[in-house]
C-alpha cells in the first residue's frame, strides 16, 4: 500500500491539489497512509473520522433526516461526507470511506459491505465494493481501494 501512496502524494504534488479526508469503517487508515509519506503536508489539509451517525451529522452536516432514512452506509452518505469534508477544510479533492468491517451486519447490511465517495473538480465519485475477511483486512482493503480510484482519477482514467 506505500506504493500507491507514494504515487498518490506525488500526483497531487504535481497538480497542485489538496486532500481532505472523512473517515467511518476506516477510522483513520486513509490519513494514516497519506501522512506516512515524507512532503505529505504539501497535499494534506486534515481528516476527520466520523465514527458514529452523531459525528456524521453534527461535525459533517449530513441531514438527520438522510441518515435515519438510509442508514450511515449508503452512496448518498458517502457521497456527502466526501463533498462535505472536502468544503469543511476548502481542500481541492474529498475522500470518504463508510461501511461493516464486522463482525456482524448493522443496519440490514452485510459485513464487507463499503463505500468510498470522492469529490474532485465539483464531480462527485462513490463506489461500492464487498471485501471478505476479518475487520482489518476489509478496513485495509477500502482504504487501498479508494487510493487507487483516487489516483485513478487524476491519472485520467
């Protein structure tokens, strides 16, 4: 996974963007994997880890009304907590994660269930995957996930 950090903190060296991140499932590992990358501070403005529905609504203004409705793992909340964070820290680019890392399913979802979203260039971005195993091999697993679709992105693709 350095790999595609060192690639990720490269490419928004080289375009000149900054990041900001909002995390849920994976409770800091998206900023821990940026920061451990030397010149890091040049891209990375901060990140908040959303853990619970209360920190989704009050410290990232997603509606009450949305989380109740849909749960906190859903496109549209990733979605929001990417565009959110990315306003929240006036950052060129926002990163989500949200998901079930386990051990048992919450909200009628499965374990392994996850969205990333990403707010670039006012477009919005969320995906949706399933990942196996225990809790830190799927936290694992999105955070490099979403490394990837973000470098994917900037490398036009």
């Amino acid at each position: 996974m350095i790999e595609i950090s060192h690639k990720l903190v490269n490419a928004l060296k080289e375009r000149n963007l900054t990041l900001s991140t909002a995390e849920s499932i994976t409770g800091g590992l998206v900023a821990k994997l940026i920061t451990d990358i030397p010149g890091s501070s040049k891209v990375y403005l901060g990140g908040i880890v959303a853990y619970s529905p209360k920190a989704k609504i009050e410290i990232l203004k997603i509606d009450r009304e949305i989380v109740e409705m849909l749960g906190t793992v859903d496109p549209l909340v990733a979605e929001l907590m990417s565009t959110n964070v990315r306003n929240l820290f006036k950052a060129d680019i926002g990163l989500s994660t949200t998901g079930i890392a386990g051990p048992d399913p919450i909200e009628g979802k499965p374990v392994g269930l996850s969205y990333v979203g990403i707010s670039v260039n006012n477009k919005n971005f969320v995906f949706e995957n399933k990942f196996q195993g225990d809790r830190i091999i799927i936290r694992e697993n999105v955070a490099e996930f979403l490394l990837k679709k973000l470098l994917e992105i900037l490398e036009g693709g």
